[in-house]
C-alpha cells in the first residue's frame, strides 16, 4: 500500500466515506503502472467512490465547482481534496488503450471520468437507442381516426397528454412516458397496445414487465382494471400478467448473459428505477424491431445502483422527441392535500419552504383525527393529509395510531393467533391473500434504516404496539425478500406473510401470479427482514391506501426531495407526515440528488 501512503497518512483518509475498495482500485492500478502524480489516485479513487454512490462517472467540472456537494462530503473533508484534480486528468495514464480501466471523456457539458463498465454501459444505451431510431417504424395509415375512437376530445381545448403519448409511441420503436401518479400512464399504454393489436396483420408478441415483484403485482392489477373500462371490441388481446426484469431477462446470479427476446412490443413500468447496466441489458434484450415503452416518473428516486438513466433521458436530447409527459391527475385533484403536497415538494422554484410550511400548518394531528370511540368498521371521513410531531417511537400514543392504522388487519389476523384457551385456526388461500391486502392498506415509511426513527427500530417498536414478536416466528409476520433467490422463484422486494397455513403449520404466505398465494416454509427463507416499516427506496414500485411517512429527527444526506417526493406518492388515499424537527423536512426537501452521467446531454 506504499502507493496510497499520500491518501492514508492524511488527516482527510482517516474521517471521509472512501471505501477499501475505492482505496485498493487506486493502489491496484499504480501497481500495474505507476503514476508520479498523487492527484491520478485521488482520481482514480473517487471515480470509484461516486459508482459505489449512484453516479456513472466522476464529473470534474463540477467536482472543481460543486466539490462537496457532488461528492456527498463536509466542507472540512473537502478542502483536503488536491486542487486542480480536473488538469490532471489529462495526463492520467490509465485512460489510454481501447482496454484501458479508466475512460476520460470531454464535451461541451465539461470532462468526466469512468470506470470503464460505466462508459461501455453508457456507450451501448447511446448506440442502442440511435439504432431504434435510425429504422422506420410501420404507423397505420388511418392513426389519427384511430386515436379518435380511443380518446375523446377534451372540453377546455387543452392538449390531450395522452392521447399525444399514444400517438408518439405508434411512430416510434422506442417512447418514454413520464407523469407522477394517477396521471394516466398505464390506461395510456393499455390504449396504445389496443391501438397496435387491431391495426397489426400478425398476432403481436407483448411482454409486461418492472423491476421489482411488488411493481409487477401492481401493473398486473391496473392493466388488467383499465382493461375492464374499455369497451369490448377495443380490448387488445394481451398478456395482463407482468413480471420482473430478472425474470424477463432471464438473469440470475450464475449467468449474466442476454438473448435476445422474441418479442414485438415490450413495455416497462417503473422505468425510474433501472440502472445503468440493467438498461443496457434491457435494450440489448429487445430487439430494435421491436417497440420499447417505458413508463415512470422521473421525478421519482434514482435506483438504488449506479445511474439515473430515466431521469437522463427525460431531459436530455437523445430522445426529447420520444418523450412525453402526463401532467393531469386524476387520483390527486387541485383539493386533494397529497396533491398538493407533491406539488410544492417537487415545484422548480428558488425556495419552496413557505408554501410546505402552509401546508403543514393546514394538516390536522393524526392522533386527534382518528374515531377512536367509533366503531372499527366505521367509515367515517379522515382528512387525506395529517400531521404528527411525537418526540420519539417510544411515546404510547404512537400505539394507538399503528393499531388504528392496521386495524382492519388486526382484525382479520386474530382468529389465526393462538390464544390461552384456543389453537389458532388455519388460514385457506383466500384467507392469506385476504391479509396481504389488508395489511398493504396501511404503510411505515421511513428516510433511514438506523437511527430512532430508523427502520430497524420502527419495525421493533410496531411489533411491541401490536402485541406481536414474542418469536422469530409468529402468526403475522410480515416479510420482505432481500435477495433474489431464483429457487423459490423470489425476488427482492417480494413481500409475504407468516401464517398458519392450510394444514395449520406457520408458513409465509406470497403473492402468486394466478391472484392466489404460494406458502414457503420459514426455514427455507435466508434472506428476509421484517417489513412493518420499510426505506422509502424499498417501497418504490408499491402503493398503500394510507402512508406514515416518517423523517428523521437528524440531518441526513438520504433525505432528499427526491425521497420526500417519492414517499408521499405511494399514498392512494391518505398520507401522515411524521416530522419531529421541522426543519430538517425543509432542509430535505431543499435538498436535490446529484447523479452524474452522459445520458442527459
């Protein structure tokens, strides 16, 4: 490690977030062919250091500008960083040679260093998507009639969004389509492949497919209601059953090969959340004959991994003429308080502060809204929007309100617990799904997973509130899968429930494709947590009728106006803001994430 010696003997080395990978890269490659200038393992190391964060690259225009901002660090840790990094860049020996590990870049938009998987991902979206758009695409030669019988003309004399992303995505081999939710994206699509099914002389292949199992269980079920709204003789005859990209792509963790689909039309919901190399392995899959359609809200959370492609290609020019985007919602009206809080998280403006704290003002306290002294099985009108400031998880009255929120869940778990005087019943098929769409009616969503308000101590907290998790299993439980596990046919974000089953034996009950359940033994289950409460990354692709959104007392640097944005949005109906300090809610939503890349040029 001699070579490192100017990065680990540094006050700096000792207290910033570079990993020993990010360390060992930098060794590795001065190993290989030694560098004079300290500034290429600085170089080197952060190149690695912003992939392990989201970013494809290390943008030195803005690393010479925007330093601690980009790299996520303190003022103090950032004015250790070697000034003029971006000029050694120039002379930085491991960029050259068609193999070379590094690769520097420079354009009009400023100079940007990758590791080289990034560039060649990056490189092979870029050469995909000009071939899409380089062949003609067959469009009928009646559209417009067409899409006078799928829409009707609006009243205000507005543009019809959707209409308009119908009409693109029948010109093209490849469309974006963009909105927040309720905005009408998959009744735009089910239109759109209505559109393609009854003007196409062959029966059309069409496949369905998001990145997560939770979001694969959601599109199955809109397409399959926006089907039963349209009329019978305009109903495409079309798979309703969607499925991950994993399983579409046929990847696993033993063979990371592509072929490619036979497929004619593909359509991809949740688009926000695919990286950098799952998109490259997306578009290498579908043919460029065949047409892609990705629906997400690019306003929405990057992915977890390296890339904000969705977000990129929305605003950049490589497909500005491809993309569209749904500004009407439906679900959220101008009265609608979830409405308007995604409004004013997400608005483009210096300080959007005021208008959030006008907004929190105007909520009422949960706790007092709730008909405690009512029946359970009473409807009785609660405000869309809530707000709660209790100091800690620990407070009692938090427990009144995680049981109100689950109690029709509650409800319905109870004859399958074991009591002093009786056995807990079986629970039949019906029953579990019955309890898995219960128990989505209410959601904990929180910024961070450690801390007080974190989820590992919130899902402990709601286990002691709900009289639960007296063991490791319980009649209850509820699951997330943290790993795909191709075996059990599970992917990550998969969310089960711990049930006696048919035969009275605990087993976790999933979701099947078939709207049934499939039961797994626990002990067959290695990857799992507890999901009471969950990240709010974890939660994209999903939606709950009522959300506890929860932000953390401290400032943390997850806690973005993406997130915020992200978190409230899986409300359907109602959403509870749970915010101790008030000021870190603001801070967060002032708040953008930075993600580097050359998508958006």
């Amino acid at each position: 490690m001699q070579a490192l010696l100017p990065l680990l003997q540094s006050p700096w080395a000792q207290s910033t977030p570079l990993t020993g990978l990010d360390k060992s890269l930098a060794n590795l490659l001065n190993t290989k062919q030694p560098s004079d200038d300290p500034r290429h393992l600085w170089l080197a190391a952060l190149t690695s250091h912003q992939w392990g964060r989201g970013h494809a690259c290390l943008d030195l225009a803005t690393l010479q500008t925007q330093a601690a901002e980009l790299l996520g660090w303190t003022d103090e840790q950032t004015a250790a960083v070697p000034s003029k990094l971006h000029e050694a860049a120039a002379t930085l020996q491991w960029t050259q040679g068609d193999a070379s590990p590094l690769v520097l870049t420079e354009d009009k938009q400023g100079a940007r260093l990758y590791l080289r998987r990034a560039w060649t991902a990056e490189q092979n979206i870029r050469r995909n998507i000009a071939q899409r758009l380089a062949l003609p695409c067959e469009v009928p030669a009646d559209l417009q009639q067409r899409l006078d019988e799928l829409f009707t003309p609006t009243n205000d004399g507005a543009p019809d969004m959707q209409r308009l992303a119908c009409e693109v995505a029948a010109q093209n081999r490849i469309t974006l389509i963009t909105g927040g939710p309720g905005t009408g994206k998959t009744t735009t699509v089910v239109k759109l492949l209505s559109l393609l099914v009854r003007t196409s002389p062959r029966e059309l292949q069409i496949h369905l497919a998001t990145p997560t199992g939770k979001a694969a269980a959601r599109l199955t079920e809109s397409i399959s209601n926006a089907l039963t709204k349209m009329p019978a003789d305009k109903r495409p005859n079309m798979p309703s059953q969607a499925q991950t990209l994993h399983r579409l792509l046929q990847t696993n963790s033993r063979a990371n090969q592509v072929h490619q689909l036979a497929t004619d039309v593909v359509v991809v919901d949740e688009a926000s959340m695919i990286d950098l190399e799952m998109m490259a392995r997306l578009l290498q899959a579908v043919p460029p004959t065949a047409r892609l359609i990705l629906l997400g809200d690019k306003d929405q959370l990057a992915s977890v991994e390296a890339g904000a492609v969705m977000s990129q290609l929305c605003t950049g020019s490589l497909l500005k003429a491809q993309t569209v985007t749904l500004t009407h919602s439906h679900r959220f009206d101008a009265k609608s308080g979830i409405g308007q809080w995604a409004r004013a998280v997400n608005a483009d403006v210096a300080d959007n502060t005021p208008a959030l704290k006008a907004l929190w003002n105007a909520a009422p306290d949960w706790l007092a809204t709730l008909p405690l002294q009512q029946s359970i099985d009473g409807d009785t009108p609660e405000p869309d929007v809530t707000r709660l400031q209790l100091a800690s998880a620990s407070d009692p009255k938090l427990a009144v309100g995680l049981r109100y929120g689950w109690r029709n869940w509650l409800a319905l778990l109870d004859a399958h617990r074991p009591s002093k005087t009786a056995p807990a019943a079986p629970c039949s098929d019906a029953q579990a799904v019955a309890l898995l769409n219960a128990f989505t009616e209410f959601c904990v969503l929180c910024a961070v997973r450690e801390g007080p308000l974190g989820v590992t101590q919130l899902n402990t907290q709601v286990e002691h509130a709900l009289g639960l998790g007296q063991s490791a299993w319980y009649a209850g439980r509820p699951v997330m899968v943290t790993r795909n596990d191709y075996a059990l046919d599970l992917m990550n974000g998969d969310i089960g429930l711990c049930l006696p089953g048919p035969d009275g034996v605990l087993r976790v009950a999933f979701p099947a494709v078939d709207g049934g359940v499939r039961w797994v033994m626990p002990s067959r289950l290695d990857s799992v947590e507890t999901v009471f409460a969950m990240t709010v990354h974890k939660s994209q692709g999903s939606e709950f009728a009522h959300v506890l959104l929860v932000i953390p007392a401290q400032e943390s640097p997850v806690l973005t106006r993406e997130l915020v944005y992200t978190g409230l949005t899986r409300a359907k109906k109602r959403l509870t803001l749970w915010a101790p300090q008030l000021g870190v809610l603001w801070n967060g939503c002032a708040r953008r994430v930075l993600r580097s890349g050359g998508l958006g040029d």
